[in-house]
C-alpha cells in the first residue's frame, strides 16, 4: 500500500486513540481524557506525577479515581475533572499499569492507561539449594518491576553462562508474569551440581541472580547412622576376638560340674541359716 503510515506508527495511534474514538454514528460528546504520557522509572529519580484531565464530558461526572494493576488505589476517589496520582518513592515495585477512571451519571465509564515502566528487579531467590542426588531440586526467582520481563535460566559451564543443556529431559521451566521456576527432577551427582542464573529482560532494563546447587550422594543422609553402626561392629569384633583368646584358659572351669553346685549348696546352708534365725 504505498503512502500509506508505516504499521508501528499506524498501530501506535490506533493504541493510543482506541478508547476515546467515537464509534460512527455516535453522539460527538463520547468522553476525552488528556493523560500523561507512559514514563519509565530510573534509579533515585525525582517523584513522578501522573495526570489526567477530562476535556468532554458525556453526562455529569460522578467520580474519578485511580488503578494500579485493575485494582483500585485507596484514596484517590475524587469527583474533579482533572486527577493527578503523585508516585512519591520512585522504586521498581510501584511501576506497573496505571488507569484514570472517570464514571459519569448516565453513560459509561471512560479510563485512560499509563503504562508506569522499571528494569526489573530480583527481589526472590535461594541462594543455595542442597539435595540428595535422585531427589528434585526447585530454583525460583521473583521480580518486581513493568512490563514482567522474559526469563531464562543459564548454567555456569566453564565460566561461561550457558543455556540448559535438557538432553536428559529432567529440566522443567515454569514462567509466571513475575516468577520463575526451575525444577530439575531425579538429581544427578556428577552433571548437575553448579551454578544457575535467572536473567529477567524487559524493554526498561535487565538483572540476574546466581543460584549454587548442591547435590549429595545418597548414602549422605545414612552417613551419622553408618557410623554407629561401624562402632558397633568393630565393638563387636573387638569382643568375639578377646573371648576367643580367652576361651582355652576357661574352658576347665566351665566343664567343672561342682562348681555351681557347691556355690548352690552354700547358698542352701546360709538360706537354712536364715530361716532358723527367723524363726527363732
Ligand atoms: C476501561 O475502558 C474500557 C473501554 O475503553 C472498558 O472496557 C473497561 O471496562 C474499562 N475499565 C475500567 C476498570 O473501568
Ligand atoms: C491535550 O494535551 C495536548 C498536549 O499534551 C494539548 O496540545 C491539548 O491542547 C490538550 N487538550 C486539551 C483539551 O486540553
Ligand atoms: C491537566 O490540566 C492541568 C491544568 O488543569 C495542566 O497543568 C496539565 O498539564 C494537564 N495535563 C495533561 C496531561 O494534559
Ligand atoms: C472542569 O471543571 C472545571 C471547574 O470545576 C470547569 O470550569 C471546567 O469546565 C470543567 N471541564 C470540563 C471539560 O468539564
Ligand atoms: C506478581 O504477580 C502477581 C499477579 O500478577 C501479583 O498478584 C503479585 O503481587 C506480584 N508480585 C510481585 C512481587 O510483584
Ligand atoms: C548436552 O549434554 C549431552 C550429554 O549430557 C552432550 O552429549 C550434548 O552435546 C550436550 N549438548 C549441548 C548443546 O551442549
Ligand atoms: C526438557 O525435556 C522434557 C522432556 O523432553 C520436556 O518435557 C521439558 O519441557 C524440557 N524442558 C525445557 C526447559 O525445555
Ligand atoms: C540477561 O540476558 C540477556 C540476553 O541474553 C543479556 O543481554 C543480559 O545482559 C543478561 N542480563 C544479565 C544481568 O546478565
């Protein structure tokens, strides 16, 4: 089509101009907010003002107020045709999707977005996770920062960051707007042990973490246990080898058949001896 606007400039205006066109036929008096152009946090930067300001209304206005994420922020209800929300602490947590509502008497409400943009910021994660080798091991990273960023995990491979190696097919990512997760199941205790990155990239910036992984051998947890039993046995041993050492010199004395019968006697005579004394 020559002549006509390039897509993305075409795209953008029919972005930025969707809500507020007037559908053919309608009354001319459809509602037009002036709003704030979208703004992109930076570190330490001076407070941020949005604002809009309603230029047509269609009926009177009842209301206006402010949303962050489709949920309405406290105390901002007013009934002004101009509305400002003032971000105060400029940090990555308060970026997001800002809307301006403004509902009026008898006609729909009328909102306008601000899109409130942040590099992201990794405010979640293990620095370490130890696990028995054939165990599962989970990693995770969560982000604040607008828009959420596309995650990847890499793997420190000879000082070099690399992509997941899944030839094994145990690697699993799950992505959610602001978290990842890492979950590598059935651990193996030569390829697996080392250090993972989760990098989150959005278009305001980037950041990554590091997380170690350790992996033990499966007999780990027996080891204490192990010990003890390795105690006993040498215990054991210790015990069987001095009794038969022993045994020669004992044996006359254990085939000796008076000896426990004399000692029984004794013990009948003093048993007798008792009993007379009591019953004297
Ligand atoms: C914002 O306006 C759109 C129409 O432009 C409407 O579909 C949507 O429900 C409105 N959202 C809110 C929260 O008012
Ligand atoms: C809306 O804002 C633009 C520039 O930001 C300005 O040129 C225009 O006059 C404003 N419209 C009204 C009705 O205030
Ligand atoms: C809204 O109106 C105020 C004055 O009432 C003006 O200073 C401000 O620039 C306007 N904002 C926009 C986004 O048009
Ligand atoms: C906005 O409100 C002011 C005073 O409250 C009024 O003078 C002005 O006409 C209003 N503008 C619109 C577009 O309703
Ligand atoms: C992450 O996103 C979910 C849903 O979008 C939201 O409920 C939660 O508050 C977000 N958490 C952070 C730390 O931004
Ligand atoms: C992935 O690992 C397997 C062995 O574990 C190896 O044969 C293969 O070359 C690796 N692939 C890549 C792309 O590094
Ligand atoms: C790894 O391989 C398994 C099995 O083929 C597959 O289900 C999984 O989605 C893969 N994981 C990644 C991160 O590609
Ligand atoms: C994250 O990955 C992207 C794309 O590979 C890279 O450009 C960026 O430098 C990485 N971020 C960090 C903090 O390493």
């Amino acid at each position: 089509m020559p002549g006509s606007t390039p897509l993305p400039v075409a795209l953008s205006l029919l972005l930025a101009t969707a809500g507020f066109l007037p559908p053919p036929g309608a009354a001319q008096n459809e509602p037009r907010i002036n709003a704030s152009d979208e703004v992109t946090i930076r570190p330490s930067a001076i407070p941020i003002i949005l604002q809009c300001n309603l230029t047509t209304n269609p009926s009177p206005l009842q209301s206006s107020f402010w949303m962050k994420n489709g949920e309405e922020i406290p105390g901002t209800r007013k009934n002004t045709n101009t509305t400002e929300y003032k971000i105060t602490k400029a940090r990555a947590e308060e970026s997001g999707e800002y809307l301006c509502v403004f509902t009026f008497a008898s006609s729909p409400v009328a909102n306008i977005s601000i899109e409130v943009k942040a590099a992201p910021e990794i405010i979640g994660h293990k620095r370490s996770e130890n696990k028995n080798e054939g165990q599962e091991a989970v990693l995770y990273c969560k982000s604040v920062g607008f828009p959420h960023p596309e995650w990847t995990w890499r793997k420190r491979i000879n000082d070099v960051l690399e992509d997941i190696n899944n030839s094994s097919g145990r690697f699993f990512i799950t992505n959610k707007e602001n978290y990842t997760e890492l979950s590598i199941i059935n651990l193996d205790i030569t390829e697996d042990p080392g250090e993972y990155q989760c990098n989150a990239t959005n278009q305001a910036g980037t950041s990554a973490v590091i997380t170690i992984l350790r992996v033990r051998s499966h007999l780990a947890p027996l080891w204490p246990f192990l010990g003890i039993l390795a105690e006993i046995i040498i215990l054991v041993v210790i015990i069987v080898v001095y009794e038969k050492r022993k045994r020669p010199d004992e044996v006359p004395d254990d085939d000796e058949p008076a000896g426990p019968m004399k000692t029984n006697s004794t013990n009948n005579h003093k048993d007798k001896n008792l009993r007379q004394r009591n019953t004297n």
